[in-house]
C-alpha cells in the first residue's frame, strides 16, 4: 500500500517504461536484471513523521532472481515474509524500525550464504531461537540493537561463531547475564576479522565482561561498553590490547585515575578524578563526539601536549564535561573546522584566543564563565564560520554597527551576551542565518526595517525575548509589501520557531508563516483580536498571555491537532469559550488566566483527554462543574478554576483525577458536602519525599540538526493564592501539592479521608460554612506548609496530632467555635493569637483567656528560679566573651592558616571534597541515564 505515491515512477509506465529508472530500483550494468531495491520510508519534516510503505511483502518479488540488495527500512508491514530466505544472491538485508505486525522471525533467513549484511535494530521483532543465525557463513555485520533479548535461546552463541563476522551492535538488548556468560565463554574462538564490539546499555556486570576481553587475543578495534555496571576502578589491562582505537565506557559509574597504559585508545571517560597527562590527546583527532566527565582539580591553565597538536586535524569535541581553568593557546589548531566545548566550567577570556583560527566554521562556546569584550578585530579572520554559539556567558560584544563581516553565519546564538544597547547592526550582511537568538542581550532600541525586509525565508528559530524592544511587529507574509515571499518559503518545511516574549512591542499581531509550530508573544503591549492566528495550524506552542489582546476568540481551533501548549492568560477576551476548542485532542497545558470570559465550559472540551494543566481562574465563568472534568480529563495534574461563578456541588468524579496535585475551586458559589472519596488523589497520597517532579515541562518543540535543541522547553507555570498573596509558582510548580475549596457555601464535616493526602503542602477549606471537629488525624499530613481552616462553624478541641507538623508555616483556625486548651508545643505556640481569635471557648497560650487551673499566685515557684538564674549568671562575664572570642580566633586561623601556608595539605582538603562531588554528580548521572531508558 502506497499511501503517499512514493511509488508513483512505477505505476506511471508511459513516462518511464525502462524499470530500472523507478525510484529505488537499480539494475546491473551488464545484465539489466534488478540488483538492488532501496525503498526506505523519507522523514518528513514538516509533518514530523515517517511516510513509508505498508502492507504485505509480496512474493512476486521472487522473480527478481538476482536480487542483492534490499533496504525497506522504516515502513510497516504485517511480517517478514519467509520468501526472502530465497534470494540466494542477497548481500545486504535492511530491515531497521519497522513496524511488524507479526514479530516473529522467519528461520528461512538462515539460508541466505552470500548475505554480508543484516540490520533488524528498532524493528518490532522477537528472535528466540537463532539457530539459523549460525548459517549465515558470509555475515559480516549483524545489528540486533533494541529487540529484547531477555528470554532468546542461543542469539549470541550462534552471533559470535560467524567466521566472517566482523562488527555486531547489541545496544540496549536486555541481555541476561546467564546468556552474556556463555556468549562471552566462546568469545575466544572469534575469527581475526572481528573488529567492532557494541553492547552499550545492557546493564552487565564487570564479572560478566571482563574475564574474557582481557585474555581474548583476537582483533578487536572498537569496543563499547558504555552504560552497564562496570563500576569500581577501570582496570589496567584495558591498556594492553594492542590494536583498540575506540574504548567507550562512559556512564558505568567507573572511580580512580586513568591509567597510563592508555596511551594509544581514544576514550570516553565517565567519572575519574586523575588529571589527564600527555598521552591523553593522544589520537583525539578522530573522536567524533567527546562525552562524559573530566574534571581538572584545580583552575589552571589548560594545556595540549605538544605532541598531540599536529594530531587534531579538523575536529575537536569536549562539550559536556566539568573542564575547568583557561582555554590554552589555540594558534597550533589553526586546521580545526570545528570546535566545541559547551556546557563545561572554562573561564577567562575568549576572544584573543579565536584569531587564529582562520579555518574554523563551527565554534561552540556556550555555557561557561568566560568573560570580557569581543571586538571586530577579534573575529575578523574567521571568513569562513557560519556557526557561532557564545550563549550563556558573561561576554560583551562591542561590534561597531557600520562593520561588514567577512563571514555569512548560518547560526547565530548570543543569548546572554550584552550587546550595548542598540540593535546590532552589524546584522544587516547576514542574509543567510536560520537560526538567531540574542535574547536577554540588554538591547534597548527598535528594531529597523531592514532587518525584517532581510529576513531569511528558512529562518528556523528567531529569538528576541527578554529585551527591552520596541515598536511593532510587520507583517511577516503576504501584504503589499511581504517580508516573507511564501512562494519560496512555505515548502522549505523549516517549521519556525518565534519567541518575541518579555519586550515592549505593541500594536496588533502581525502575520506569521503558515508552518510556525511555536510562537511566543508574552509579556509584550499587543492589542486587538488574535484572528490573524487562525491560519498558522501547524502550531504547537502558543503564548499569548499578559498582553492587552480583546474581543471574542475565535471560534477556528478545529484544524489546530497539533497544538500542545495554548497560554492566553492574563488579557482582556471576552464571550464564551469557542467549541472547536475541544478539536485539540493532544493539548497539555490550556490556560485563560484573568480575563472576562463567560458562560459555561463546552462540553467539547471533554476531547481535550491530554491535559495535564487547565487554568480558566480570574474569570466569570458559570454554570456546574461537569462530570466529564474527572472521567474525561484524567491526566491533569493542576486543575485551578478560582474566582468564578460556579455553582452546584463538588463532583464526584474528581476524585477519578489520580495524578492530581493542585486542585483549585476556590472563590465560587459551590455548595454541599466534601467528597469522601478525596483519598483517590493518589499523586496526593505519595509518602515519598521525591516523588513529584521539581518542574512541570514540555519540550513543544526542538531546534533538530542544530546543537541548540534544547532551548525550546516550555515550563507549565500557576498562580495559586500562598499564605495570603498570590504567587507564581513555575519551577517549583511539581512541588506544590495543593488543595483549595476556600470561598465557597460548603457544608458538612471536613471528611476523615482527607488526613490521606500526606503529600499535601497546603490546605485552605476556610470561608465555608463546615460543621463539626477537626479531623483528629490531621497530624498525618506532615508535610504541611499552609493550613487555614478559618472562618467556619468547626466545633470541639484542637486535635493534639496537629502539634506533630513540625513544617507548618500558616496555621489560621480563626472564628470558628472550637474549644478546650489549645495543645502545648512550641510549634502550635510560636503562631501569633490571630490565628485563633474568634473562638470563645478557646483558651490557653498565645491567647490571653487562661485555661481553668491556670492561675498564678505571688509566690509562684518561677519567680524563685529566675532569682537563681540571675545568679548563676554572673558567670558569663566580661572575661567569658574575651576567652570565647581567643578561642575561636585560634581555631578558625589555626586551620585556615595551615591550609594556606602547607599545599600538601590543601591539595589533599579541597581534593577530598572534590572527589565526593564528583561521585555524587557520576551517581546522578548514571541513575539518570538508566530511568531515561
């Protein structure tokens, strides 16, 4: 089945009857038989999913009877079909991520001798028995990677008796450990052709690897092990196997030095505290990517050994690491292409280190500590970059505005880098960039005109938030005057990304290319209706929130299915909700945050079953709270509709909201009783300290083909009313547990079940009309920060359990009816009396009224103590301070000093702690890595 005419060249025969001029065929030069069918499905990138072929594999194939060569990675079909095992002239068998309907492996495989090279890796297949693994003579290289191979019988015995086996790629394969040790037992007889050795993330012991690899005296080039469970310190023989090239063991929580028998392997490290010495670069050129941690102990110079330097050609990678210190002498690279080192802990200067590098296209420098000033005369000799990422440093660029560059930069990442004020107008010769963000750069001007008459068609990703930018907005298509010709644009599958937000722009929204799939306009002054927007469907993030934007939405959110962020909050709309709303099936975060909408939430929004955060507070809305909220929407994890005019009571089946952590109804006119059933709220149940998430985030969109893909995160943000003011709450959101009915006609007794919320952090039931006692397990929520039960008709004493919450920060039980002494501990006495006044029976301290049996005499046997107590005293005296203060002058000065003055002992104190860091960081990694897969 040919859903989208990948195969359109062989159903038109009348323009190309010659077969071998279809798409994907080739034919031999001498016979004009069909060689070769390469039929993978295409990526595509505008609607980001493959486009392939499904269906059966026909077995008319059969009569391509010199078939070598077959590739239908990445399409689905029902399975592979046993006829393949017939093509005796197949030398290469691609069958990568495809989705089998049935999983199984045909044995008929077996029978292709001549067959070099199979690839099953991410297909949605099951091999438990390979015998027919162990006919295939010619096999040369065998990936298996992502099929489970926990319960396969014999896959890796029959795998490594190939004699013509040469690299097999086992990632991620469950392999069990009984099956490593007989896999790895036969090793010995591996042929001297096998080279390359993959079994990254498999979770195997050292015991299981490293018995055989150390005796084995086979051929073996290029072996990872990375992201096992090696652990302990990285053994010496390693160094000894004498034709490896590329050893990577990053992530296996390995401790120690890097030994130096090392000298010939290029090695990904992952958590060793040794600084490296000079054999360390010694083949460093042909890494292609440098992963995991190399920490320097001390801030010195960073230096390559001379050695090493005629050795990195083009390219050079240390992104990622804990290096620290200063950038060396860069002048002995001056052949280097590429070089990267974001994310690590280097300081100092930049820029009188990048002259020599005439060469260079590709520099990364993002995420460190570098500081001071870049001039034109710094960059001028780099004619040919086209990719520079200074982000999130402490650099300045002073570029005089009339400077024409000698380079024509394709990216351009300068966020954080203060651009003295003005536009940089040194951009007017970059007509070529995809990809600009100068966001928080200081900039305090309006934008020209020629920057957006310059504007690039493909422009990928355009940051400019956090500014102090004024002005409007143009158009950016269409129009008499387009900025954008859409003639050229609107097949370049670009996908946009627009983050404008936190500046000063003003004036209507502008036009936007149709394939935006993020747009960012908060925090700005736009006025007027957003029905210029109703075009842009193939959106995924858009933030619309704390502008002056009115009138009605409009009602056209039928065709936006790809939208996963819709923030709107804080403007001035008015009307009712539209129903095509409910059209955005896969929509996590919907918010109309403090604006004038009316009516009744649309029972369309039922379909929206992907939410997770829905704010429609600060609002008018009426009517009921539907059932559908609870049954249909069972993902959310914050539900805040406050400060509305709903009514009814509080349905049931919110309850049905298990992963639930901040439900706000408060400020409505919901009447009745407390569900019992609040105990279903299991996110709000968890007794595990860690259990939520510090942040809610969803990465709506990447920066692909760009090492920038990270920068588009979006984190869900709420504003909940906290101890007596609203807050804002956004990476700190997925620790708030929060349960807020306050402000509403509610009746009955607070329900028992409601001491189960142990997660909960605040808790606010005040302004009710609630009857009854206090829950007297209310101490079992030990995590309380916030709790007001005030203004309620509660009854009876205060609960001693209540004296147990030892965080509380807010207690309000104010005019209520409750009586009795109140508990004595020195948490529920630290609150001051406003949080009890207004109940006349209470008594006891801080409140004034005393309880009965209270009364104090003259001759009370506390003023006897504190007579004694005036005596004893007048041991702390003048001479008392003098010795304390001798005392720690000594201790502070005689430790410190002993630092300062003896290295030894400073190098051995401050690498202690550096060690015990570094551990920690390795663990959090490992661990990390591990639940990731």
């Amino acid at each position: 089945m040919d859903d989208y005419a990948l195969l359109k060249s062989w159903r038109d025969t009348n323009a190309s009857p010659d077969c071998c001029q279809w798409r994907g065929v080739s034919c031999s030069y001498h016979t004009g038989e069909v060689i070769k069918l390469d039929l993978p499905a295409i990526m595509s990138e505008e609607l980001e999913q493959p486009l392939g072929l499904r269906g059966e594999i026909d077995s008319s194939l059969l009569s391509l009877i010199s078939l070598r060569y077959l590739d239908l990675s990445g399409n689905s079909f029902t399975r592979i079909s046993e006829f393949i095992g017939s093509f005796k002239n197949m030398k290469y068998l691609n069958l990568v991520q495809i989705e089998f309907d049935s999983p199984k492996v045909p044995s008929q495989l077996g029978n292709l001798s001549n067959l070099q090279t199979l690839d099953l890796s991410y297909s949605s297949v099951s091999i438990r028995n390979a015998e027919w693994l162990s006919r295939l003579s010619s096999l040369k290289y065998l990936n298996l990677s992502s099929i489970d191979l926990s319960e396969s019988f014999n896959v890796l015995n029959n795998a490594i008796r190939l004699p013509s086996l040469v690299e097999l790629h086992l990632v991620n394969c469950y392999l069990p450990n009984n099956s490593a040790r007989s896999f790895v037992s036969t090793m010995t007889n591996l042929s001297n052709s096998f080279a390359v050795l993959d079994l990254d993330s498999n979770s195997l012991p050292s015991s299981t690897i490293y018995p055989w690899l150390f005796n084995f005296s086979g051929s073996l080039t290029d072996i990872n092990l990375s992201d096992n469970e090696l652990l302990v310190t990285i053994p010496e023989a390693f160094g000894t196997i004498q034709n490896l090239q590329t050893l990577d063991l990053n992530n296996n929580g390995l401790e120690g030095g890097i030994q130096s028998s090392f000298g010939n392997l290029i090695v990904a490290y992952s958590g060793f505290v040794r600084e490296p010495t000079t054999w360390f670069f010694t083949r460093f050129y042909q890494i292609y990517s440098f992963e995991g941690i190399i920490p320097w102990r001390k801030s010195v110079e960073w230096t390559i050994p001379g050695k090493v330097r005629a050795k990195i050609k083009s390219f050079l990678d240390l992104a990622d690491n804990f290096i620290n210190g200063f950038l060396p002498d860069l002048s002995p690279f001056a052949s280097l292409r590429e070089l990267y080192f974001e994310r690590n802990l280097l300081n100092g200067t930049l820029a009188e280190k990048l002259g020599p590098l005439s060469k260079l296209q590709f520099l990364g420098a993002s995420s460190n500590f570098f500081h001071g000033t870049i001039t034109q005369s710094h960059v001028t000799n780099l004619s040919h970059l086209i990719y520079l990422d200074l982000a999130y440093n402490s650099l300045a660029l002073a570029i005089d505005p009339e400077w024409s560059p000698t380079f024509l930069l394709d990216i351009i990442s300068l966020s954080l880098c203060k651009l003295r004020g003005s536009f940089p107008g040194w951009l007017k010769n970059q007509k070529n960039f995809s990809v600009l963000d100068i966001s928080e750069a200081g900039i305090n001007d309006s934008i020209p005109t020629w920057f957006w008459e310059s504007l690039n068609p493909g422009i990928r990703y355009l940051n400019l938030s956090s500014n102090q930018i004024c002005g409007t907005v143009p158009n950016l298509i269409s129009g008499n005057s387009p900025i954008i010709d859409m003639s050229s644009y609107k097949f370049t599958g670009k996908s946009p990304i627009f983050d404008m937000s936190s500046n000063k722009f003003t004036g209507n929204i502008p036009l936007f290319p149709f394939d935006t799939v993020s747009l960012s306009l908060n925090n700005n002054k736009f006025t007027g209706p957003v029905s210029s927007l109703c075009n842009l469907t193939m959106l995924k993030l858009l933030n619309l929130s704390n502008n002056k934007l009115s009138g009605k939405l409009p009602n056209c959110w039928k065709d936006f299915d790809r939208m996963s962020i819709l923030n709107l909050e804080f403007n001035q709309f008015t009307g009712s909700i539209p129903d095509s709303m409910g059209a955005l099936f896969y929509i996590n975060m919907m918010s109309w945050l403090g604006n004038s909408l009316t009516g009744e939430l649309p029972l369309s929004l039922q379909n929206c079953t992907e939410l997770k955060l829905l704010d429609l507070g600060e609002n008018q809305l009426s009517g009921t709270i539907p059932e559908w909220v609870g049954e249909s929407l069972s993902m959310l994890v914050v539900l805040s509709l406050p400060s509305n005019r709903f009514n009814g009571t509080v349905p049931t089946s919110l309850c049905k909201l298990e992963n639930i952590q901040i439900l706000d109804l408060s400020v409505n006119n919901l009447s009745g009783t407390i569900p019992k059933c609040l105990n279903n709220f299991s996110a709000m149940t968890l007794k595990e300290e860690n259990s939520p998430d510090a942040s809610i985030e969803f990465n709506a969109v990447g920066l692909s083909r760009t090492r920038l893909r990270s920068r588009a995160l979006y984190v869900f943000k709420a504003l909940l009313q906290w101890k007596g003011k609203k807050t804002t709450y956004q990476k700190m959101l997925g620790l708030v547990v929060s349960l807020d009915l306050s402000s509403n006609r509610l009746t009955g007794e607070i329900p028992g079940e409601i001491t189960s919320l142990v997660s909960l952090i605040a808790l606010n039931l005040s302004r009710n009309g609630l009857t009854g006692p206090i829950p007297k397990d209310i101490g079992q929520l030990s995590r309380l920060d916030f709790l007001d039960l005030s203004r309620n008709n509660l009854i009876g004493v205060i609960p001693t359990s209540l004296s147990q919450l030892s965080d509380l920060g807010v207690l309000d039980l104010s005019f209520n009816s409750l009586s009795g002494r109140i508990p004595r501990s020195i948490q529920l006495q630290s609150f001051d009396v406003t949080s009890y006044i207004g109940n006349p029976a209470l008594c006891g301290l801080p409140l004034p009224n005393e309880c009965p049996g209270d009364e104090t005499s003259s001759s009370n046997p506390r003023d006897e103590n504190i007579v004694e107590q005036e005596h004893d005293d007048k041991f702390i005296s003048k001479g008392f301070f003098v010795s304390i203060a001798t005392g720690f002058a000594f201790g502070v000065f005689g430790f410190y000093g002993s630092l300062a003055l003896i290295d030894s002992w400073r190098y051995a104190f401050f690498g202690f702690f550096t060690q015990v860091g570094i551990r920690v960081l390795v663990t959090i990694k490992i661990n990390f890595n591990k639940i990731k897969r």
